[in-house]
C-alpha cells in the first residue's frame, strides 16, 4: 500500500521535477513530435511516383473543402474551388498562347494579389518551375534578374514591365500581362500536365540582388511545415502583408497555408497603422513578422484596444531581444516563432519555446575571422568548433538529404557558400554567410551578417551590385559599400565610402539621381563617406571592418560626410545636428 502511495506521489511530483531541472522538457517533446510527424510525411512523398507536390496538396483541399475561404483580398473572398479554376484558366492560356512546355522557366513580376496565387499555381499544373523577381527592383538589376533564372517567358501585371523599363529583347520571347479578368480560356488540365511537374526544381527566389536561388520541391515541402511546427491549423487565419516573391511570404505564409489547408489573408504590403484594424476585422489567429514590421507596430500611438485581437501566434525573423519583450508586454500572450533560415541554405531552426531573444536550438558553430572574413582553421587546415557563448560562422553539412542546390546561373557564388575540409578531410559543409552564439542551454542568438551582403528593411542588400551602380555616377572613381548599424534599427543601413575622380567635386544631386534610377530605395547607401583612398587588403578586397565600426558620427569622422535626403532628392552634408535627429530617431530612415 504504502509503495503505491510512493509510486503516485513520485509520479505527481515528475512534472514539477522537470520542469526544475528540465525547463524545456515538454517544450522539447512536443517539438520533436510534430518535426518527426513532418519529417515521416516528407519521406513518403518522397516516395511516391511522381513525387507527391504541394499542388497535390491543394488539389486535395480542393476536393475537400472546395467551397472553404482560401483567399480574402480587398473585400472579395476566393475560395479554393474558385483559386482552382482560376489557375486552370491561366495554365491553359499560357500553353496555348505561349506554347508553354513542361520544364520552361517562367518569370513572375507580379505584386500581392490573389493573380500571383493562381499564376503560381498554374505553372506548377504545367510542371514550369516559376521564378519569383522581386517586384521592387528596376532597370539594370531587373534585367539581371531576369537573365540569370534563364526565362523565356516574363508575367507581369498590366504597365509593369514598361514602367520599370526592361527590354523584352534579352532572351525573352514575349511577356504576358495578367488583367483583372486573367484569360478567358477554360478547362481541366489533363492528368499527364499534373503528375509531369519535376521532383527536382520548383521555384527560384530572387532574395539579394544578385543571386537566385534553387527550390526544390522537398525545399517546398519543408518551409511548408514550419506552420505545423509552431502549432498553426486548419481552423487559423493567416495574415501575410510580407511579399510573396520573398521566400517567408510565398514559402512560409502562402504554401504553408495550402499544406495546413487554412484560410490566407492578404495585402499588398505592411501597414503599421491598419494591421492590428485588419486582425480584428479577420479574425486574424496566425500573423508573419520580420524585425522591422514588429518595431514598426510598437511605435505606434499606444490604444486602449491594443490587446484586442485574437492572434496567438506570429512566425518571422529578425526582431531584436527588446522589441520582442515590448511587442509581448504590449499586445499580450502571443507565441513567438523567431526562426533562422536561408533560401538556398540547407540549415534552418526555430525557437518552439517562450525564451526571448533565441532562434532555436544547439546548431553546428566554426570559429570566424572577421577581418579576413574566413574561418579559422588549426594546423591540420581543420576548421575549429566554438565553445560556448563564443561566436562563431553558422555550417550546414552538405549530404544527400540536407543538399546545397546552389544559385541559379551563378556558378562562382555557389561554390563561394561550399566549405570543403571541415571538421573531418574530404568534408562539404554550407557556409550560410551569418554569425550566431549558443549559450550554456544550448539555445542560438543571431549576431550578425558577414561577407558582401546586408540586411535592411528585411531585404538584401548586395553591396557589389550597389558598388556598381555608385560607379556609374560620373564623379565617382571607386566605391566601397558596406552596413553600418543604427540605434533603435534592425539589421543594417546601407553606407559607402568613395574615391572621387581627380579634380571632381562630389555630385549630391546627380549620385542621388542615378542610384533612384537603378536601386529600389532600401538599398539606397543613406550615407556617403568621401575618402582620399579606399583601403583593400593583401588579396586586393575592400576592406569594410573598420568603416562598419566607426560607422556615421561626423563628431568621429574626419572625412566629409553625407546624409541622403529623400525629400530633397539628393544628399545634404551631414552635420551633428542631422545625425543627432538620426539617432533620437526624429528623422525617419
């Protein structure tokens, strides 16, 4: 009796015990019970002849809830069944009219709207892997673009593709311009166009400037899972105001919401202002964030109503640790799935717990060098494994089931993110590009962004491609850009330091002019350092470690300096009064 009574009251007391000396226990559990679920489902899709696709997914909530709401835009709703047809409408257009063909590349200039949905998906009917353009980018970087995802085929909404100026002639043969009343043909695409699309190559993503990334189908697969992870369902809203040519709108919200088989709603782009407005007029349950945006809702005028909605989880990246605290002590319990990914990465995690400030959990760290923007290696040529709380470069072993497709056109950038050597000889790891930290729990920070990208208003930055277009500006001989932190900003503002032509005067209206020409505006350089010389190192790469630390102060910096003013439309000379008004963030950046 009395050993019963023991076993009951040990068995009472295990909660409590756990939760002392494993604080994350359960958390743990329930997290590696829903990876494993998705996990399993993966390798019998993998399995299956053909390769059962995300479109056999939303053919299956087609059938299942055909009348169900998929997509609420602007006040009209769009029901799967309606999405379905629409696609079908653009699949049978494009193969008729554009003598589209299993296999052939199709770009998509298109922006938040439920005709990038069915666009989308009716080249997947086709089995034509579609590459998804930034709908930001203009002129020189567009045609980039374009070129390296090696379409033939551009889709654009109607005045798009004239309005940001790209020559149809660069290996294109005709570009389409989807109407308010998409194509007016009909009919059910046949068996064979479904079960042809590829089980290799499903979408390039165009994230920095230059670089396009692969995306598998089982890629596809995986981001889709992340809603699963964090506990999304059939029943949630999605809200997503991200965009859909950005792998966390189009991977993690949009194709997401088709393999939990929930409702999306959609808007053309973030509002602080109206978001909160939009989730209680939704009924919005699941929200997308990147740091910028949850910044961007907590300086916002506070409201009595501010803890009246129904959003219980939010899924994003990029949220600096008192952000996060002051987002949850403002607008209530919400669940936050801070996650670390890369399009073409073959690492990515999430944090499944309620800590603050963490990506994830216990992850694969190699000592860095900063300043010659390498990993250390010991005497053997080995890379060396950090301790903790030691900041290190994040690798990803490359295997066949944790495969690098590389860049799409791009062969020299693909082989720039291989590290061979290791940790064992004859080893392939991916080099994501990002330094992290795991502390003493084993849980991973985010510390900051290496190499020839930044980030900025959650976009890459690529500074060669932004460099170039600096040395278009006749007053210009040299440019060197880098990312410079600002305090109370996420990520990175672009910067760069310049060599002036002999005999030239720097050019404040003209630089401003070219760069509006040819960038979009977050990867405008919003400072401009005048140098004499630009330093580059023994192997002739710019040097950037020290310009980053010393940063924008003009109290600091000897050499002129310049603030890029977006009203005036050039740059002014930055005084202290300037760069004070930057700091207590009275001017907006």
């Amino acid at each position: 009796m009395y050993l019963w009574i023991t076993v009951l009251a040990g068995l009472a007391l295990l909660p409590a015990l756990l939760k002392t000396f494993f604080p994350y226990f359960f958390q743990d559990c329930v997290y590696m019970y829903r990876a494993l679920g998705c996990g399993i489902r993966l390798n019998v899709y993998k399995r299956k002849t053909p390769f059962y696709s995300i479109v056999d997914c939303f053919l299956y909530a087609v059938k299942k809830h055909p009348r169900k709401a998929f997509i609420q835009f602007e006040g009209k709703t769009h029901s799967y069944e309606e999405v379905d047809k629409e696609s079908n409408k653009v699949a049978n257009a494009l193969r008729s009219e554009a003598g589209l063909r299993e296999g052939d590349t199709v770009a998509l200039f298109l922006g938040n709207e439920p005709r990038f949905v069915w666009t989308w998906l009716g080249l997947a009917k086709l089995g034509c892997p579609a590459a998804l353009l930034n709908f930001n980018i203009r002129s020189k970087s567009l045609l980039h673009c374009f070129s390296c995802c090696g379409a033939s085929v551009l889709i654009a909404a109607a005045g798009e593709v004239h309005a940001r100026s790209l020559d149809t002639t660069h290996g294109c043969r005709g570009y389409y311009s989807i109407g308010m009343s998409c194509c007016e043909a009909f009919g059910l695409i046949p068996n064979h166009f479904l079960n042809a699309i590829p089980s290799n190559i499903g979408i390039l993503v165009h994230g920095g400037l230059p670089k396009a990334a692969y995306v598998t189908h089982e890629r596809v697969w995986a981001s889709s899972f992340i809603q699963g992870v964090c506990g999304v369902t059939s029943e949630d809203i999605f809200y997503i105001n991200l965009p859909l040519y950005h792998s966390a709108g189009f991977l993690i919200g949009l194709v997401g919401s088709i393999e939990r088989g929930n409702t999306v709603v959609l808007r053309r782009k973030f509002s602080a202002s109206q978001f909160w407005d939009d989730c209680r007029k939704h009924n919005i349950t699941v929200m997308q964030y990147i740091g910028e945006t949850l910044r961007y809702l907590c300086n916002m005028p506070k409201k009595a109503n501010d803890r009246d909605h129904k959003v219980r989880i939010a899924i994003g990246n990029g949220v600096r640790a008192d952000v996060w605290k002051e987002f949850l002590n403002r607008f209530g319990r919400i669940h936050v799935g801070e996650l670390y990914a890369a399009t073409e990465g073959n690492v990515g995690f999430i944090n499944y717990t309620d800590k603050v400030g963490v990506v994830g959990r216990i992850n694969i760290l190699s000592k860095f060098d900063i300043e010659k923007e390498e990993p250390v290696r010991n005497a053997e040529g080995l890379c060396i494994p950090v301790g903790k709380d030691e900041v290190g470069l994040l690798v990803g072993k490359i295997t066949k089931h944790t495969p690098f497709v590389g860049y799409a056109g791009n062969e020299q950038q693909t082989e720039k993110k291989r590290l061979g050597d290791v940790f064992v000889k004859g080893d392939l790891y991916f080099n994501s590009g990002d330094l992290l930290r795991i502390d003493h729990e084993n849980f991973v920070y985010f510390h900051d962004r290496v190499g020839d990208t930044f980030r900025w208003k959650g976009e890459n930055v690529a500074t060669t491609e932004v460099a170039d277009i600096l040395m278009m500006v006749d007053c210009i001989e040299e440019a060197n850009v880098y990312g410079v932190k600002v305090e109370g900003h996420e990520g990175r503002i672009g910067m760069a330091a310049v060599k002036l032509k002999e005999g030239r005067e720097f050019d404040c209206v003209n630089t401003c002019s070219v760069l509006a020409n040819y960038l979009p505006v977050y990867a405008r350089p919003r400072f401009i350092r005048i140098q004499n010389s630009l330093e580059v190192t023994g192997t002739f790469k710019m040097k950037k470690v020290k310009l980053v630390e010393e940063g924008f102060d003009p109290t600091l910096i000897r050499d002129p300096l310049y603030f890029l003013d977006l009203p005036q439309k050039k740059y002014v000379p930055l005084s202290q009064e300037i760069h004070k008004s930057i700091v207590s963030q009275d001017i907006k950046l």
